[in-house]
C-alpha cells in the first residue's frame, strides 16, 4: 500500500507534459481538466485545493489510460485510489468520532 509520501514523491516526477490529458475519457469528454498530476500535486501540498478534489477524486474511471500514455510511467491512478481512500477513512472517522 501506498502512503502520503509514496504518492508525493510518484507524483513529482511528473513532467507536466499534459500528454494524460488528452487520453483521460473523463476531460476528453468533459473538455476540462478536472483531474491531473499537477491538481493531485497541488491538492497533497495544499489543503486549500484538498477540497476541490475531494470533490472530484471519485470520477475518475480508473481506466489507466494515463499510465500507459505516460513518459515516465507513472501511475496516477494508484493516487486516486489513495486519495479516495483518504477521503473515505477521514469521513468515517469523524462520524465515529460523533
């Protein structure tokens, strides 16, 4: 399993080609960066922009698509799935906590 670090660390060898950007089905549908390493990248540095994509996290297909498009291979979708978890266990957490 993943950790913060693990993810941080995957994500800052990201070249900011935009190459997975143009084959995600979710923005070439939408025509909008929704998701991307530099979004991901920003949301783990600062928790202002966590909300935003605690907000958008879960439409991501998990296709890989961008894994296999990617110069460096990196593998955005193990930190969506981590971020998604995040999110999942800091909710259930509070509610526990109530």
């Amino acid at each position: 399993m993943m950790h913060y670090l693990d993810i941080l660390d995957e994500i800052n060898k990201c070249l900011h080609c935009l190459l997975c950007l143009h084959v995600c089905p979710l923005i070439v549908d939408l025509n909008q960066e929704i998701i991307s390493p530099k979004i991901i990248q920003n949301s783990l540095r600062n928790p202002i922009n966590k909300v935003y994509v605690d907000d958008v996290i879960y439409l991501c297909l998990k296709c890989g698509a961008c894994k296999i498009i990617c110069p460096r291979n990196l593998d955005i979708t193990k930190a969506v799935i981590y971020i998604g978890k995040s999110i999942f266990s800091d909710i259930t957490t509070r509610k526990m906590q109530k």
